[in-house]
C-alpha cells in the first residue's frame, strides 16, 4: 500500500465522528490489506452514469460522506453557473437500494444548508421521473440516489443539469474540479434534516409533480387500440417502477398482471440472481405468472426505471427474450410508420447500437444522429435541435433504453412500455406477435443480430489489465475477424478513422471506445464499462439468415476472446 493510501486510511481512522457502521467495518478491515487497499487506493470516478460504487467504509466506496463531498461539489458548480439558484433550487430522488433514502438525505442536507431549496421525493421514484421533475420544477439541477441495475453490493449517484440531462463530460469534468478542491470531507457542516424541513428549505413532494409527469406520459400515443386484446405481465424487479407502472398502464385501459413478489421495494433483490432486465434470469418470475394467466407480453424494469426489457410469446406459445436493438427495431419501425412529425424527424441512438436503426430510418427518411455511449448525449442532442427546423423523434441504445418524447431527457421505462404496449395490441389485432413483427423486419432489412461479452475484472489489478487489453487492440492492426474483412477502424481515443490506410479525424468527443466496421454492415466494439469493473464487447452483425448470424457471432467472439486470453 503506497504512503498516499496509507494516508488516507488514518485520516478516517483519526476522525472521531466516524459512523459506527463504517468504523466497525474499517477496524476490520486492517486486517486485510488487500481489501483495505482496494477501498482507499483510488477516489470514486464520475463515469458513464456518474459516481457508482460497492457500499462501504474508504473513498473508493459509496458512504455518506463520499456523498456530502460530491453534493458540496456539486453545488459549488451549480452556484458558480446559476446565480439565482436559491430561487430554483435542486430536485433529489432515489431507489429502493441500501442506503438510498439516507444518502438523499445527507444530499439534501448539504444543499439545503446553503440556503438552496431542496425537492425531495416522499419515497422513492424513478430516474425519469427525476428528469422531468428538474424541468417541470425549473431546478438548475437534479440528483439520483441509484445504481440502475448493479448488484445488491452498489450504490450510486447521478447529477442533472437544468434540463433534466446528465451532465457530459465537459461539465462534469467543472463538477470533478469542485470535488478535488475540497480536502476536508470529514469538516462539511450541515443543518439537521428536520429542521432544514421546517425552515421550508427542503420541501417534500409527490402526487403533484406525479400527475404532471404521467400526464405527460400518456402523450406519446399514436394510434387508438384494442387494449383488451391482450394480456402483459408487469415486474419492476422491486425497485421504482412500482409506484406507477402498473397504474399508468390501467389506467389507459391496458389488463395487466403484475408479479406480485417483485412488487415489494427490496433494496437485496431478494427473488432476483440480478436486477437487470438484460439478463434473462431477471424474468424467471415473469414467464411463471406469464404461463399462468396466458400473457402476450412480459415487461420488466430495472431498480430506477429508465431501462425496459420484455419477452413476448411466440406461436408455440413460448416466451421469447428480445435484446434492445430489436425492441428499440420494433418501436422504430412502428414510430416510423404511424406518427406524424411535425418538423424535420431526427432520431438519436449510440454508436453501439445496431445498423438495423440505419435501414429503418434510411425508409422512413428519418435522420439518424448517432453518440456516444450513454443517454446523456442523446439528451445534449435533444437539446441542440430544440427550437430549430427539426424535432425529436426517438431515442434508444442497445442497452434496453428508449425515449419517445424528450420532456424527459433521460432512458424512460414508462414512456417505453405504454408505446410497447400500444404496438403488441395494434399487431395482435393483425394476427401478429411482437415475434412476428420481429421476423417480419428480419425479412425485409436483413437479420441484424448482435451479442454483448462483459470481462469482469476487479480491483486494481483488474483496472490495470483491461487498459492492457484496450491498448493492445489499439496498437495492434487488424484487417480481419472470423473471415469478415474490415474495412475501417475508428479510435474514438485518439479520434481517429483509418479507411484503406487513409486516417481522418472523428468529431465526436473523446472516449475509450475501438470499433471495427465490416464490409457487411457489421461491427465490433470494445470499451471499458464507465459505471462497473467491467470490458464490454459489442458485436453487431448483419447475414442473411438467423442462423448464419448466430454462428458468425459465435466465431467473432471466439476469436477476440481468444486474443484477450493472450494478452498478459
């Protein structure tokens, strides 16, 4: 353990107000260097969806006092860009995690003890729903207790700017600045929370902004349907989506079956091997309720509520899991065929999302703007075209997150399963399943299939070998993979393309992230996680069969895990 390290560790031994559940768990912690080091070594980072990290005692962890340091920072930047900002003040939400209503406490404490009103949620609500508040309350910023789909273990923090979007990195990077400037974490002082609550600084709210927000919501209908005509089974995998899923639904005259189990708010997840609809154990207790009452779709959100996974029936009546692309290939093409823009139509997605998007749009005549990963850039982008010549049309990322219309400026789960909804009844009085309006599109662009390999690697020593990984790719030429030629190779490190040996620049912001593309429409991507110790390897093919797909898949995953393994 190096002597800054060291350091670090007995200043938190020598602070005397130290929590007892954290001072017990550092006490035992001195007898394990390893895991003492891997808790103090490094400073939480802001990554892809702000700080994320294992609950704990060190500043490698989540804790109450990592919290205070990052809202006084926070806010610190919020002060230096809003000068009126006691008069807009901050909206903080949370989930249903360990520690989440406390650490929006001690949030709300720091804030609202420099005299900044705070909007704080009765009880948890969804990241969505904290975007929109941002905007309908006009606060110059907002906070999200949440680690989205992480395991039990995590926890973590997310800021908004005054337009309900995650901050990019230009400005996050003025937040971390903040952060860094602050050296005594344990000597921020604040006011009790019930007494910042008295003094009406912090101000409790729920079914007002609620009413406002699904209002809201319920504009994104395109065509009047059935509804009767078909049956979904509803799981927020007990997290946010709880609090309105199944009445939003409802109420708009949809029959819907929740999982009674998952209802319950658990920060353990007690029922789940993990919270995240990507995975398909997450709909064990959906495909049991779904087999039961005969459901055409089954729909599950993760712990926050902006991602949204389903499983429809096919025709022998099995349930089928569907990645992002092809619900995000689903809602487009609907989108495309049925609402009517008022402006010049933009769709937004990632550049780790299918091409299936680009062959939907080029016949729709949609303009297809693609990011970076992460929704906070759609939501930059959203931002740019307001008031101009052209208007949102849609937004998704192949990692389960969709937006229809951008009053929310973030993955919104409500806004994703009420149009999902919509579009499984309008097929179903066709005669169709989502799956045969899957295989449909499949006929007419080609079948666009893509696989996601994640390479957990933890700890310092993990960090250390996935860059090693990163750099290798990046310095080591390829000119193919699994017999697939490729045709350029794009370095969004070093903002590079090289195309047949000429090198051009890329415009769009630096970012760890290496992708070849294929002859075929197909690419592969790699690129650290930002928010878990993770390497992800984005596949993306395009063939002329299912089949053939799956196998070339196969092949192009072997062949880079292979030279991973390689890799020392």
């Amino acid at each position: 353990m190096d002597k800054k390290t060291l350091a670090k560790v007995q200043e938190w031994l020598d602070y005397s107000n130290l929590d007892e559940t954290l001072k017990k768990e550092l006490v035992a912690l001195q007898n394990d260097e390893e895991a003492l080091n891997d808790a103090f070594y490094q400073d939480i980072a802001f990554g892809t969806g702000g700080l994320r990290g294992i609950l704990g005692v060190g500043t490698n962890r989540m804790n109450i006092y990592i919290v205070r340091k990052a809202t006084l920072g926070f806010l610190n930047y919020m002060i230096k860009k809003y000068p009126n900002i006691k008069q807009m003040g901050v909206a903080i939400s949370y989930d249903c995690r360990k520690n989440s209503y406390l650490f929006a406490k001690a949030a709300s404490e720091v804030i609202a003890s420099a005299k900044v009103p705070v909007y704080l949620y009765t009880s948890m609500r969804s990241t969505p729903q904290l975007s929109f508040t941002v905007r309908y309350l006009g606060c110059a910023g907002g906070i999200m207790i949440t680690a989205s789909h992480n395991p039990p273990i995590y926890n973590g923090y997310k800021i908004y700017d005054d337009q309900g979007c995650q901050l990019v990195p230009t400005l996050a990077d003025k937040v971390i600045d903040e952060i860094n400037q602050i050296t005594k974490m344990f000597e921020i002082k604040t006011e009790a929370f019930t007494k910042l609550c008295n003094d009406g600084l912090i101000k409790m709210i729920d079914q007002t902004v609620d009413e406002a927000y699904l209002a809201k919501v319920k504009e994104i209908k395109i065509n009047d349907v059935l509804k009767k005509n078909i049956k979904i089974v509803y799981t927020p995998l007990h997290g946010t989506g709880s609090t309105h899923m199944v009445n939003l639904l409802t109420s708009c005259g949809y029959e819907v079956y929740p999982v009674e189990e998952q209802m319950v708010p658990d920060g353990n997840f007690t029922t789940l091997k993990s919270p995240n609809p990507e995975e398909a154990s997450a709909f064990e207790y959906a495909i049991k309720k779904g087999q039961e009452i005969d459901a055409d779709i089954l729909i599950a959100t993760d712990p926050d509520a902006d991602r949204m996974g389903i499983a429809a029936k096919n025709n022998k009546g099995e349930y089928v899991l569907l990645t992002g692309n092809q619900t995000g290939a689903i809602l487009l093409d609907y989108l495309g065929k049925y609402r009517k823009p008022e402006k010049k139509p933009v769709v937004f997605n990632t550049i780790v999302t299918s091409n299936f998007a680009k062959a939907i749009c080029e016949k729709y005549h949609l303009k297809l703007v693609q990011t970076l990963t992460g929704f906070k850039y759609i939501g930059e982008q959203a931002a740019l075209i307001e008031n101009t010549d052209q208007e949102f049309f849609f937004g998704y990322e192949e990692s389960y997150g969709y937006v229809i219309k951008d009053f929310v400026r973030d993955k919104d789960s409500f806004q994703a399963s009420l149009l999902l909804a919509e579009v499984a009844s309008f097929y179903k009085a066709q005669g169709k399943t989502l799956i045969n309006v899957l295989d449909d599109l499949f006929e007419e662009y080609g079948y666009y299939l893509e696989g996601v390999c994640n390479i957990t690697l933890t700890g310092v020593e993990g960090s250390q070998k996935i860059d090693r990984i990163m750099r290798h790719f990046q310095t080591t030429p390829l000119s193919s993979m699994a017999g697939c030629h490729i045709k350029s190779f794009e370095d969004y490190d070093k903002l590079i393309k090289l195309e047949n040996g000429i090198k051009s620049s890329l415009t769009l912001p630096q970012s760890f992230v290496l992708k070849y593309i294929f002859d075929n429409d197909g690419w592969v991507a790699l690129r650290p996680s930002g928010t878990e110790p993770k390497l992800k390897i984005y596949i993306a093919i395009k063939a002329n069969s299912y089949e053939a797909a799956q196998n070339l898949i196969a092949k192009i995953k072997n062949e880079i895990l292979t030279i991973i393994d390689n890799i020392k």
